[in-house]
C-alpha cells in the first residue's frame, strides 16, 4: 500500500513539474505603445469595420454606430468635419437630436459665410425644440 501511494505522489508531483514549464513563448502577452489617437487611427483604416458602421447609420439610424463614427472621425483627424455627412443624415432623416447639435458645431465657425452660418443656426434651434 505504501508502495502505491509513493508512486502516486511522484507521479502527481513529476505531472506537476512538467506541466508548469513554460512553453515556447506561446503565451507571451504583447503591449504596443498606444495612445487614442493611433487607437482610432486603426479603426479608421479599417475598411470593413467604417462600411459596417456607415451602413447601419444610413439605412437604420443606429445611433450607436452614429456614436462611434463621431468618435472615430473626432479623435483620429482631430476635426468634426469629416462626421458632417453623418451628422446631417442622422438629423434630417432620422430626426437624432444630437446630429442636430453636432450639425451646428461643425458648421459653427468664424471662417464660414452668412448662409452656412445660418444653417447652423437653424440646426440649433432644431436641437434646443427638441431638448
């Protein structure tokens, strides 16, 4: 019986040894150096990812894939007025209170003329009614 159970132990204790040894680096975990704006730089290039979330705001109005387009274009390009195309869509065919809102943030600017100016202006008051 003693016999037994040493070689159980060593069997258990030899099972043990061998299957904490380290494989080839299979499991060596990756860090990049990143920042937001490489983050979404890459989801920007992206192209299957940008078409999915273009179509789901064009044809549905999915303001979640709005949401992320806005991000997306905001924080790569450091600039609002790539998201305008969507903006508009979300606020003139679906109604989204926020385009309306990000309509006349992008267009809002000392550098436009009078009608742009005062289409922005019109789109904020859209936004305020609809507060």
């Amino acid at each position: 019986m003693k016999k037994i159970i040493i070689v159980l132990s060593i069997s258990i204790l030899i099972t043990l040894i061998t299957s904490c040894k380290k494989e080839d680096d299979k499991n060596e975990i990756i860090v990049y150096e990143d920042n937001s704006c490489s983050y979404f730089q890459r989801k920007m290039n992206n192209l299957e990812l940008m078409d999915s979330l273009s179509k789901r705001v064009i044809e549905h109005g999915d303001t979640l894939a709005y949401n992320q387009i806005q991000g997306i274009y905001n924080i790569a390009e450091q600039k609002q007025t790539s998201a305008l195309y969507y903006a508009l869509i979300m606020a003139n065919k679906y109604n989204y209170n926020r385009a309306y809102r990000d309509v006349y943030e992008i267009l809002n600017s000392d550098k436009v003329d009078k009608k742009t100016n005062e289409m922005a202006e019109s789109y904020l008051k859209k936004y305020k009614k609809e507060k």
